[in-house]
C-alpha cells in the first residue's frame, strides 16, 4: 500500500457528513480530477475537520484513479524528510523524488511559520509540480492572508486557486454529527440525548467525537443507557468539572497547537511554542490552584515572573485577538469533557 493509501486510511474512516460548514470545501475537493488541476487551500480552526475532507479526497481519487500517483504528507513529515534530505545532501534526490505525482496533499502548513528554507523548498516543488498538471491540496490552521511570516511568493500560490474555510458546526450540525458518529460506532444515541449534547457543547467535530467515546465508556462502565438522563449529568459536570491537572492542561493545549507536550515544557524558547506555553500557564493559573512557582516550574522551570508575564500579556491581547479567544475556548471546553469523564466514571464506580 502507498503512502496515500495508508494516509487515506490511517483514521478510523467514518463517512464524510456534508453541513453547511463544509459544502463549500467539499465541492472544491470534489472537482478534483473532474475539471483542470487548479490548487485548493482548506483552512479552520483545530478539529474543524480539513483533514478528514483531505483523506475523503484523496479516496476518492484514488476510487476514480487507482493507478493515479498521490502524495499526501503532514507539515511534519515533509521538514522531516527534507533535513535528512539536507543533512546527507541529498537534496537533489528528495527534490526528483517528491515531483512525479498527480495528486499532492500537504496537511498543516501552517507549522511553516517563521522557516523560509522550508517554505522556499515548498515554493519550487510547487511550482514545479503545478506545471506539470498536479493537483495540489493544502490545509491550514490559518488562511493565506494570517500567514504573516511567510514568502509572499508562497502565499500568492496559496491564493491563486480555491480557498476554503472550513467553520466549527452550529447547534444543527452538532446534532447531525453526533447522530452520524453515533451510527458509525453502532452506538444507541436517543435524540433527546443528541440534542442535549448539540446544544451543551459548542466544540469542533473532532471533540464531539471525543465525547462519545466518553460517554460509551461510561455507560458501559456503569451499566446505563447513554439516554437523556446520563447526557444531563455529564453536561452538569462539564459545566463544573473538577479542576484539571496541570498534564491535562499541557496535553489539552499541545493538541489545540499541533505541537508536542515536552516541547511546552522545554526550556527553549522555539518558534512557535512561546504563544502555547503562555496559554498552558494562564489556563493553570485559572484552573489548577497551582502557585505562580509550581506553574513556573511544570512548564520548563521558569520563575514566578515569567507566569505574570504571560498573564499579563494574553490578558492584553484576548480581546483583540478573536482566534485566541476561540483557541482558548476549544481547550477549555476539551479540559471540561475531561473533567466530566473523570467525575462521572468516579459516580459510577
């Protein structure tokens, strides 16, 4: 099996549910092989679902297409093969290797941030592969224009096909999900039940998956239907969950970023952690109880001072930044199902 095939099938495939939050995106990716090759750039927020809609397309072309050659690789895999590339100079091969395809997905480019070699190695692939007819598919946290520091030339890129926002669901949707969810897992999910959860969570897809798998696990581990009762008391807990663990906050945070928990609690001060680790200590000031030094000390054994800084600084910039509020909405709401879980499996114990 090829690289793209393994992506295509490396999550657990639930069919792919159109909503009003993702037609738009949807009819993007399936033009793909239908009308000339023209770059599509998905992008939204964390557990939007872009990746789910880039493996859905590249099953499907490759349902159309079995003998169509297709790369898909995450932001990660790509730097990855391309400093070994760097390191045994052998750029040259990575380069003639990663150029006959007709398919290109790259997921989360967005981690690019501040890394121009990267990005430049992106920009000639890119340009070299459109030429010769590929179909090339991103997806991104951020949309062309929020991407500050990259090569204006690979943004232009990024904007001269087809953008697509991908929105978190509303009320509606979050019902059609978890209906649709609950079917994929062959869960018993009354409406009442759906509905109830549709209206208390206001999360992403992804975490509203995260939330059955909870509640199944509870109602298998105390014997109850999951029905609206059961829902009622995970909601109330939710509201007012036990206070997380400051490994809960790093591992919640570190999800939201895309980046690994060590890295939040290293002591370096790389690209892209500093906003993250900042998030991590407000939300553990906010919830755990910790003291400004224990705070400090879990996230890379900083000072005191260094915790009031990133209080202070966030606090500055939360009402002028609506996608740090949102980021920081999502990981609390993912910290409140982890702190209704643990309540609810302790009652039912």
């Amino acid at each position: 099996m090829s690289r793209a095939e393994k992506s295509a099938h490396s999550s657990i495939l639930v069919p792919l549910l159109v909503l009003p939050e993702n037609r738009f995106a949807f009819e993007a990716v399936s033009s793909i092989g239908k009308l000339p090759a023209r770059p599509i750039f998905l992008y939204g927020l964390s557990g939007a679902g872009k990746t789910h809609l880039a493996r859905h397309a590249v099953r499907s072309y490759l349902a159309s297409r079995p003998q169509a050659k297709v790369q898909h690789l995450t932001a990660g895999e790509f730097s990855a093969e391309f400093a070994e590339a760097a390191a045994h100079k052998t750029i040259p091969l990575f380069q003639a290797a990663s150029r006959d395809f007709d398919l290109f997905v790259l997921d989360d480019v967005h981690l690019f941030d501040r890394r121009p070699e990267t990005q430049l190695q992106l920009l000639l692939l890119c340009d070299e592969i459109s030429a010769a007819g590929c179909q090339i598919l991103w997806t991104s946290r951020n949309s062309p224009g929020d991407l500050t520091h990259f090569l204006r030339k690979l943004v232009s890129r990024f904007r001269a096909g087809v953008a697509a926002q991908i929105r978190l669901p509303g009320p509606e949707s979050r019902q059609r999900l978890l209906e649709h969810f609950s079917e994929s897992r062959q869960m018993a999910l009354s409406d009442q039940a759906a509905n109830l959860l549709a209206q208390g969570l206001a999360v992403s897809p992804r975490e509203l998956w995260s939330v059955l798998v909870q509640l199944e696990s509870i109602s298998r581990h105390a014997r109850r239907p999951i029905d609206a009762a059961l829902v009622e008391q995970f909601l109330r807990q939710e509201v007012a969950p036990s206070n997380p663990r400051l490994d809960d906050i790093c591992r919640a945070v570190a999800r939201q970023f895309g980046i690994s928990a060590s890295r939040l609690r290293s002591r370096k001060q790389t690209r892209g952690v500093v906003l993250p680790r900042q998030c991590a200590m407000l939300l553990a000031r906010q919830w755990t109880g910790r003291t400004l030094e224990q705070i400090g000390r879990y996230f890379g054994d900083r000072d005191h001072s260094t915790v009031i800084h990133a209080c202070r600084r966030l606090a500055r910039l939360i009402p002028h930044e609506a996608e740090l509020r949102l980021n920081l909405s999502q990981i609390e709401a993912a910290l409140a199902v982890v702190g209704a879980s643990e309540n609810l499996d302790f009652a039912a114990g």
